[in-house]
C-alpha cells in the first residue's frame, strides 16, 4: 500500500514538473483533408442558396387617398398581382379595374377560402406582407374578366413596395407593357413608376429562393437597414450579427443571395474550426476529422448556414473563444510564458466580446470561460505547492514568479482581455444606431436604455407567450420537437418544399452517448484535456433550465460544437481500443451521410413528394412535424 501511495504522489509531482506541452502540428495531410472537406461543405451551403435579383428601386404610400392608374396597353385577362414588400408594411391600398361596359372602376378581387372553410372574396387591401417577401394574388379572378387600366388607391399610409407584377392568363413572366396614364401622387411623394421598372426582379411563384422566411423578416431586414443608414426595425438583440448581414448585402449585393451569404460563409468556417479543435482536443488528425464530418453532415448547422439568421455567428464565436482558452489550460501558463499565455486570453476575450455581440445568451459561456481560467490557475498553485514542498523552486524558477504573473500581471490583464475589450466591442458595434440618416438617431443615452429595453424584452416581455414550434430544454438533445421554418406555394397537388431546423439523429442521439462515454474515458484515464469541454457544456446548457420564457430547439445550437467534440474524443477511443473500432465507425459515418442525404430536400426547401415527407422523414417522433 505504501509503494503504491508512493507511486501516486511522485506520479502527481512528475505531473507539476511536466513543462512539456502538446504543440499542435499540422501536416500536408491535415490541410488537403480540411480544404477538402471545407470545399465539399461550400458547395453544398452555396447550392440554391437565394435568388441574385431582387427589386433596387422602392416606393412608399405617403398620403391617403393619392392614386394612379396604369395602362396594360391592350385588354389582357389578369391571373395574378404580385406584389415585393419593402421594410414598411404597415400600409394599405386597394386595386380596381375598369370595367368598360360599365364605364367605371370596380374593386378587383380574387377568391379564396378563410379560416371557416367559406369561399370568400379577397381585396389588395387585405393582403399583408413581411419585409422582401413576394405576396401573391393568386389566379382566382374571375375568369372572364378582361381589363386594360388598373387604379391602385392608398388607403393608408407607409406601405413600401419594391416591385408590383402584373401577369397574364397562363405567362409566368410579369407584363412589362406598362405605363402610368394617370396620377395623384405629389411630386414630393416620389414616383410610382419604380414599381413596374425591374418585371423580371418579380417572380411568378414566391418561395425562399426570392423571398424571406422565418427570423429573416427580423434580422435580414434589419441588416438591410444597417447598410442603408436606416434606424433598425429589430432591437431584442445586439447589432454584431445583423452588421455581418449588412456586409454580406454591401459585398454580393441586395438579394436574398447577399442576405444569406455572411451567414453561409461563417457556418463554412465552422468546418476547419471543427478540425483544429477536435485535433487540439485528441492529438489524433482522425478526431480533428471526426468533429468536422459530425459538423458537415449536421441538419441544424446547414440549415443555419443558409437562413439570414444571427445564430450562427454566435455560434462561431463561442467555438473560437473556448478555442483559445482551451490553448491556454491544456498548455499551462507555466510552460506557455507570459507572452504567450497573454495572446491566448486576448483572442478568447475579444470572440467572447463577439459572442455577446451577437446575443447576450451566449453570454452562458463566458462563465465557463471563468471556471476553465479558475481551473487552470488553481492547478498552477497547486503545482508551485508541490514543487516547493520538494524544494523544487530553484530548478523551476516561475514557481518564484507565480503571484506577480500569474496572480498579478494574468488578473490585471484578464480585466483588460474579459472585461474592457469586449465591453468597448459591444457597445462599438451600436455605432451605426448613431449615425441613421432615415429616422431618428440614438445618442448614448439612448443607447443605455435600449439595453435595459433588451433586458425586459427576454425577461419580463416574452414571458407567457406561447408558439406551436416552442420546446423545453430537455428535448433538443432527442430532438423532441424541430422547428418548421419555412412552407412552399404553388405546389402541384401532393407536392410540396419544406424547411426545417433540427439535429440530425445520427449525431445529435450518438452525441449524448459521447458525452456519457467521453466523461468515463476521461476520468478512468485521468485525462484533464475534457475538462473544459464538459465545462463549456454545462455552462452553456445549464442555464436553459432556469429560463421562463418559450425556447426553441436552436437555442441548444451553441452547445452542439462541444457534444460533436466529446463524440469525437469518444470515437478516438473506439478506434484505438476497439478490434473492429474502424469498420464501426465507418458504418457509424456512413448513417450520418445517409440521414443527411434523406432529409436534403426537408433542409434546403427543394419541393418533393407528400408520401417522401412523410414515410421517410416523419417517422421518427410523433411530435415532428414540417
């Protein structure tokens, strides 16, 4: 017993003297399996990922009771009215045509079906619209019904419309042999004609490729706002997401392909982020691939990657600042030197700052990051103790320095690198509310206020509120119940496009196995490098059971990254401890690829068959449905 005591305590000495640590290495072969991989991802995130063209010119109803009336050139039969929604929607107006036997204007109206399931006729002016979103008027006009002037009446005021589509009997490109023969608007009111000047920016059908869908009304129109120095519509979260949405549109453009394209970009980043990290994690370049390939082949994550949503950037910041703090634990301050160990903190404090940035429950992390500091400096001094207690000190000479580095120099410095830069960061980023040139621009005050605004919304506003997609904490891991984003129109009968956000199963149920099983490995082993990814996890997670308010399956998005990396480490283990580990795993990917390729069209919005949707991708819980 006593040799075996003696074997411990030299075991833990030997651990305090260790001033060796891993230095990660990438070879030629880690580069060409991360481009390759990164590649194959890109192009799959960038397939129909939007419509390039969308209207540029807009015009806005000013005053009630203005009118103008166009001329089709000749008497056509109208099938269909559509009408692009600009950021203001808040307006009506009614559509007439002339009836020429009669020898005046008569509300023009289509047939539709209400809530009661009676056939009821429906005018322009009961239509609504979201921001950039196509609004059609479908082709249930009577069909003997012909007309050569259409007058369009403002009933009230600040409905913005970039385009309106005129189409006839069975065309599906808008007429474009239209002029405005008569008008009442004011000069100072701008010109109707921008909304019959770009017929081929208005499509026949309206679907996610030219039109937004979900949070997109919120967080894309949002970014559009931004880039045009206008005050933002959305406000419930910091504005560092929705300024990558405006970078996106000020690089590729004002279409949906430029509201998505940011977001797309970051989710491809996520990829090599995966690898580096899952290799850091293991020492092996086949967890730094596994953690890539459960990223790539993960449903939430794609479909995130394409939404003009804000997730996926906080996402990709909480990853990199758990990156580096994760550096700075597994290498210890000791062994990395004050220059080094400085670096490490400063990156993880700035994407910390970035995380909150984007939205303040990514702030959950930041205590985690707390803990894994705490952690890695509380190991220190229990190494100076050892060491000392050997009469050590002088062959490892920081053990003299501890309190000036890293209780003194470290603190003041953990101030500047968790604290001031991201505090600065976060309120830099609401720089843009101070400088609208349309509406009323913030001052600093205001900007103070909006924060305790952003407080009481999460807190105290959306408290009670209730929606059908809603989900308790306890069920993302199983996938309990997905969320439905987005439903096609115009589908031929037994035809249907449809978007969903979820796991897929293969990753998200191994994933709970891979922590159970990574957390056993990890303390049967005693292997410290888990430390900070249960950590992040339960830092991250936690906090979920405390929230009131109605959550989502997406909110168990930013935890996924470190449950893919506990899988990772766990398949690492399988692989070199298990006879036949490899033919498991490989059997294990290909169910992961498989799934991904079954729910394709369910997370890219390509229409199928009813029967596909639902024999092959509603049959896993009851409570799915999309």
């Amino acid at each position: 017993m006593s040799e075996l005591k003696e074997a411990r305590r030299q075991a833990r000495l030997d651990n305090a003297c260790n001033t060796s640590y891993y230095k990660m290495k990438l070879t030629a072969r880690d580069w060409i399996i991360m481009a390759v991989m990164t590649l194959v991802y890109a192009v799959v995130a960038f397939y129909q990922l939007g419509s390039t063209v969308m209207p540029q010119t807009y015009w806005t109803t000013s005053k009630a009771g203005e009118y103008f009336i166009i001329d089709l050139g000749e008497e056509v039969h109208v099938s269909r009215i559509n009408y692009f929604f600009g950021i203001n929607t808040d307006g009506k107006m009614t559509i007439q045509y002339y009836d020429s036997s009669a020898g005046f204007y008569k509300m023009l109206y289509k047939w539709t079906t209400n809530d009661k399931g009676e056939r009821v006729r429906v005018h322009l002016d009961d239509i609504k619209g979201a921001a950039f979103k196509v609004v059609s008027s479908d082709q249930n006009y009577d069909e003997d019904l012909k007309c050569r002037y259409l007058k369009f009446t403002t009933n009230r005021n600040n409905l913005e419309l970039g385009e309106i589509g005129i189409f006839v009997d069975d065309s599906k490109t808008a007429w474009e042999n239209i002029t405005i023969v008569e008008s009442t608007v004011a000069e100072e009111h701008g010109d109707p004609a921008a909304l019959f000047d770009e017929p081929y920016a208005i499509p026949y059908s309206h679907d996610y490729m030219n039109s937004t869908y979900f949070d997109e009304i919120y967080h894309g129109r949002t970014g559009y706002e931004h880039l045009n120095g206008i005050r933002p519509y959305e406000w419930t979260h910091p504005p560092l997401g929705k300024l990558f949405i405006a970078l996106g549109m000020a690089i590729f453009g004002t279409s949906m392909f430029g509201m998505r394209a940011m977001g797309t970009i970051f989710g491809i980043l996520l990829v090599p982020l995966m690898y580096l990290f899952g290799k850091k994690l293991t020492k092996d370049s086949f967890g730094g691939f596994a953690a890539a390939f459960l990223m790539m082949f993960d449903f939430m994550h794609f479909t995130h990657s394409r939404i003009s949503s804000i997730d996926v950037y906080g996402v990709t910041f909480v990853l990199l600042m758990f990156y580096f703090m994760y550096d700075f634990y597994v290498s210890r301050p000791q062994n990395l030197g004050l220059k080094r160990s400085f670096a490490l903190l400063f990156a993880s404090g700035l994407f910390m700052g970035c995380a909150i940035s984007v939205k303040w429950n990514m702030a959950y992390g930041a205590v985690g990051l707390a803990l894994v500091f705490a952690i890695t400096i509380f190991e220190q001094m229990w190494h100076k103790r050892l060491i000392r207690k050997n009469d050590l000190q002088d062959q490892y000479t920081w053990t003299k320095r501890f309190f000036t580095d890293s209780i003194l120099k470290t603190g003041i410095f953990c101030v500047l690198a968790f604290i001031v830069i991201p505090a600065t960061l976060y309120f830099a980023t609401f720089i843009p509310y101070m400088h609208v040139t349309e509406g009323q621009p913030y001052t600093f005050a205001d900007i103070l206020d909006l924060q305790l605004s952003i407080f009481k919304y999460h807190s105290e506003s959306v408290i009670g509120e209730t929606h059908s997609f809603q989900s308790a904490w306890y069920t993302w891991p199983v996938i309990g119940r997905p969320l439905w984003m987005y439903n096609s129109a115009d589908n031929p009968e037994g035809i249907r496009g449809t978007i969903v956000t979820m796991g897929n199963p293969a990753v998200w149920w191994m994933g709970i196995a891979g922590v159970v099983a990574s957390a056993i490995i990890a303390l049967k082993n005693r292997d410290r490098r888990m430390v900070p990814i249960f950590v992040a996890i339960l830092a991250l997670y936690l906090p979920w059971m405390l929230v009131e308010r109605c959550t989502f399956i997406y909110h168990y998005f930013p935890i996924l990254p470190f449950v893919m990396l506990s899988t990772a480490y766990m398949l690492v283990y399988v692989k070199n401890h298990i006879k036949i580990g490899k033919w498991l795993i490989t059997g294990y990917f290909v169910v992961v690829a498989a799934l991904f390729v079954i729910f394709f069209p369910a997370l890219t919005g390509i229409k199928v068959s009813e029967t596909y949707i639902s024999n092959w991708l509603l049959w896993f819980f009851p409570a799915w449905w999309f």
